[in-house]
C-alpha cells in the first residue's frame, strides 16, 4: 500500500510532519493491531482508498486537529460544493480512479468539518484539540 501512495506521500509532506506526532502516537499504542481495526464493515474499502488518496496518507488524519480514528473522518470540501451533487459511492470511486480531482478537497473529522463550515459562513474563528480516544 505504501507503494502506491508514495507519490502522494511526498507531494503532501508538510500535511505529513505537521501529523507526525498523531501517527507515531498511534502507531506506537498500536503496534499489533491493523489500523484498519477501527473501521466496521459500514465504511468499505472504497471509502478507505479515497481517503488515503485524498491525504496522501497510509493513515488519514484530520488536517485541523489531527483526529485518527476513521471513523470520524470526512471530506471536507475546500471552496465550499458549489452544488455539486453526488451519491457517496460514486464520490469515492471517482476519487479512487482518478476521474475526480482531490486538489479541492481535504480530509477533515467529523467536528471540523462542521467547524470549517461555520467559519467560513459566519467568518468567525474555532480552535479545536484532540485530545485522543
Ligand atoms: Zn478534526
């Protein structure tokens, strides 16, 4: 898997260094788990491959606070969806195959998305901290 995503690994090394501490941490609490384990069957592996393009990264995180657990973890929207409209399986697999361009868009949790939305729409400013599970 690495492999494939090296490319995206480099292009995304700042997102990279400024999650490093999260990924080690986690990394190092869970050395013989897969870090896969925290997903239920809900979220497929078609979910899981965009999300690892979209970040560039074997383990996605929150861009804002940093959040691991994919569970919580959406896409976030850069611009806004300027009314885009899409089912979520087909939203995926165009992110997977490459016929939809990731440059827009940004991996953020569950909470920051929210966050960013209300930023952006009432131009106020949130810090938010994740503090682990
Ligand atoms: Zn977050």
């Amino acid at each position: 898997m690495s492999g494939t995503f090296g490319v995206f690994r480099i292009m995304n090394e700042s997102y990279y260094q400024r999650n490093k501490i999260h990924i080690l941490d986690w990394r190092k609490k869970n050395k013989d788990k897969p870090w896969y384990q925290w997903w239920n069957r809900k979220y497929s592996e078609l979910r899981i491959k965009a999300l690892q393009k979209i970040s560039g990264l074997e383990h996605p995180l929150c861009i804002r606070c940093g959040c691991s657990n994919p569970k919580f973890l959406e896409v976030n929207h850069k611009n806004g969806r300027k009314g885009e409209k899409f089912k979520a399986r087909l939203f995926w697999k165009a992110i997977v195959e490459g016929t939809r361009p990731t440059k827009d868009l940004e991996i953020t949790c569950r909470v920051c998305n929210v966050i960013d939305f209300v930023e952006k729409t009432y131009k106020v400013r949130y810090k938010i901290e994740f503090l682990g599970a």
